[in-house]
C-alpha cells in the first residue's frame, strides 16, 4: 500500500483525497488538518444562510467514510506540532492542501485602527472558528464599510443587514447571532476602486441583497456610468453583463425607506482610515476613473464615508509553511503539477493542491481539477515513493510523541453534541464555537 498523507480537509485536501483512492485502489489515505472538524472553509468560510453550499459537507464526508481515507483532526503542523520532516518519514508522500490562511492588506494609514478589521476575521467569528474571538465587531456601530466588491464582501454586508429571524434557522453560534440581533448598523457601504463590469461578486450572491427583507440597495447612477462597460455592457462576458443588468435594475429604483440600507460604491481607492475617540470612525477614499485598460487611475479627488466598523476584503494570501519553499511574490508553494519545487528541482514525495499551488482563485468547484492534476502526478510518482518503508499506521507513533489525533467517531461526537447544543436553544444544529467545547465534545464529555 502507498501511504498519504493530506494536509488540510478542506475542498482541495478531500478532492485531492478522493482522486487518489478512486485513481488507484492501492493507496491509503490520512487527512489531517490542525482543528478537530473537517470541511476547511465549506465548515468555516460559507456564509450560515448558504444551506445549498454548505450541503457540500455530505459530499466531503462521503470521501472521509472511504474505507481507505482517514481523519486525523486535531494535528498541527510546524514548529508546535508534527514537523514538516517527521512527516515525510510517516508517510511515502505528502500533499499540502493549506489554502490561503491570511488576508491581503490595504496598506494605508489607520489600517488597524480598533474597529478595523478583515473580513475573514468577522466571518470567522460568525462561523465560529474556534481560534476567532467575539471581538465586539458591532459595539456602537450605526454604519459600517465594507470594502471589496467579491462574494466575501457580499456576504459580510448580507449578515450585517439581516435580522435574528434570518439568522436563527442557521447553525450560527449563539453568541454571534445575539450580537447581530442586537446591531444598530443601519447604513452599510460596499465600496471598490473599480467599476461595475469589473467587480468580482457573482449574479446570484450580488441578486441575494435585493431579497433581503427590510432593506433597501441603493446605486448612483452617475457612479454606474463612469464604466463604459455599464454605458455599453454589449462586448462583456454574460457574468458581468448580469452584473450589470441587476445594478441598473436598482439605480432605476427608489429606495422605500427600509430601516436597513446598502449602498454600492464603485471607482473609490481607499486612501486612509480617520480615527475618532480612540477607533475608527470613518474612510476616507480617492475617486478613481477607468485607464482605458482594465484598470483605474487617481483622479485626486477625495470622499469620507462615515463607519464605525471597517470590514477590509480584498483577498487571500498564502502563509509560509515551515520548512516548505515559500513564493513571497504569489502567496504560493512553487511547483510544477503540484510537484514542490526546491531549487528548481521536483521534491521526491511532496505535493500540493489548492490555493496553495494556485493562488486564491477560483470558486470550490475548481478544487476538483486542481486535485486531479497533482494527484495524478503523486501516482505517476508512486513506484519510487512505494521503495522507501514507512511506517503501516502513523496513529501509534503520533501518540508516543504525545499528538493524539482526533478521528472520525470524535468529529461524530462533535455533531451530536452540537445537534444537543441546538435543541437545548430550541434552534436545529448550533455550532460549538471555542477549543475547549469543541476538545470535550470529541472526547465524548459535555461540552458546558
């Protein structure tokens, strides 16, 4: 048997998982992530009122029951865990499947002013991330901005304008569902430097604003028209003329009065966070004009837009990997087909997929290629990696060294005692936000 190991149970890592046990029927497979629950950002990273998305779950766990795949939740690696090293000797192969773990940054003065804050960090605390903090995002906070046009912008601006009704039915954690209950953000402005024809969002999620209940979306049209593309959205590809069509469906529109407003902002730089009373209080943009390739110049000409929480969305950014190579550049491993360069050279047994291999991009279906390719490189590699001996179960020796690995029946615990948890809130399933419930739960203890 050709023994795996992937790290990360996200997307990727369970793509990657599936292509290696369907593609060869003598490969077995651990998949090991550093939290004790499986599904990276399907768990973590989709907004709780996307119930299609998160279905993706049950397609994830189908390949985590795989007879020759195994969870191993609850291990680190890197300097305060198993060492990049010592995994190699467990295993004839290594897959890193690690995303992008950190945010891009705007670099402009009062980034990290006190209600300053990425976006990644706000939808970790709602998903309830068990390293994120209820960090008082919402304390006195009347007007809120968002910064980014991609679906990540989308949805933070989504929850910020939705009520306790919404949100219950979702398995948000029940500490942040009380505080988005109790938000008095009425005014939220989702602002870019680019023009409609350019934004990242897609239809159905940019669609999903003007259905939420007592909350107006309000576009300039005059901000529309800078684009030529929104002027004339004939030559655009069919996404960005939707795109199109639905913001001038709304700027064609009145605002009703709904206690809960959003306001599209396009061709706006921002140029700096303004402080007040010791956080931020507002932001203060440069207006921007299309180049006339694809991209935009400063036009010298300055906006404040009034908010006591600044949420920043502009991106993901890989993190090095101690001990792997590290591409500072591209936020990327490098590799050819998933196989780890080092110094130019393919590494025998190491491989990545995912952002990590490709960068941010794509939506979690492109993780299926992605997968595919750097596990059909792994197996074209196989009869070399299968001549050095590697230990027939890590399991034993991880616990020797004191790593004791959540598997499979501890992530069932979890979901059963976060079902208990929601039951008890008269809620369906409630999700455990912290290390602690989450350690018991799996231990099979109650989690408070």
């Amino acid at each position: 048997m050709l023994r795996v190991a992937v790290v990360g149970s996200g997307p990727s890592g369970c793509y990657t998982a599936q292509s290696l046990v369907r593609l060869d029927s003598e490969v077995c497979v651990d998949v090991l992530d550093r939290l004790p629950c499986p599904y990276g950002l399907v768990r973590y990273g989709v907004a709780p009122d996307h119930e299609k998305i998160k279905s993706l779950q049950n397609q994830l766990r189908a390949v985590l029951e795989h007879d020759r795949v195994r969870f191993l939740g609850g291990v680190r690696i890197g300097p305060d865990g198993v060492s990049v090293a010592r995994l190699r000797r467990l295993y004839h192969a290594v897959v890193y499947c690690v995303g992008a773990a950190t945010d891009r940054r705007l670099g402009i003065p009062g980034e990290d002013l006190p209600g300053s804050w990425s976006a990644t960090q706000f939808v970790s605390w709602y998903s309830a991330h068990p390293d994120a903090a209820d960090a008082g995002f919402l304390r006195d906070a009347r007007s809120a901005v968002v910064i980014g046009l991609g679906n990540v912008a989308v949805d933070v601006t989504r929850m910020l304008a939705r009520g306790p009704a919404e949100l219950t039915p979702t398995d948000m954690p029940q500490g942040a569902l009380a505080a988005l209950g109790a938000s008095r953000v009425a005014e939220i402005h989702m602002v870019g430097r680019r023009g409609p024809s350019q934004a990242r969002f897609t239809t159905k999620e940019l669609r999903e604003l003007g259905t939420l209940p007592d909350t107006d979306v309000v576009v300039d049209p005059a901000e529309l028209a800078l684009d030529p593309g929104y002027t004339d959205p004939s030559a655009l590809p069919a996404p960005q003329r939707r795109n199109v069509e639905v913001l001038r469906d709304w700027a064609e529109s009145s605002p009703t009065g709904a206690p809960h407003r959003i306001h599209l902002r396009f061709f706006l730089r921002p140029a700096e966070l303004l402080a007040g009373q010791g956080r931020v209080r507002a932001a203060r943009f440069e207006r921007t004009a299309p180049d006339g390739h694809g991209g935009v110049t400063g036009t010298g000409r300055h906006e404040v837009v009034e908010g006591q929480l600044v949420l920043r969305s502009v991106g993901y950014r890989g993190v090095p990997l101690e001990d792997l190579p590290f591409d500072p550049a591209t936020g990327t491993v490098p590799n050819l087909c998933g196989r780890v360069l080092r110094e130019g050279a393919a590494s025998p047994g190491e491989y990545v997929a995912g952002w990590i291999k490709r960068g941010p991009t794509g939506v979690i279906g492109t993780n299926r290629p992605c997968a595919k390719e750097t596990a059909t490189s792994l197996l074209e590699d196989a009869p070399a990696l299968a001549l050095r001996a590697v230990p027939d179960d890590s399991v034993p020796l991880l616990h020797a060294e004191g790593v004791h690995p959540i598997e499979w029946e501890g992530w069932r615990s979890i979901e059963r005692a976060e079902a208990d948890l929601g039951a008890a809130l008269g809620r369906g399933v409630v999700k455990l936000p912290d290390w602690q419930s989450l350690l018991k739960a799996a231990a099979g203890r109650a989690p408070y």
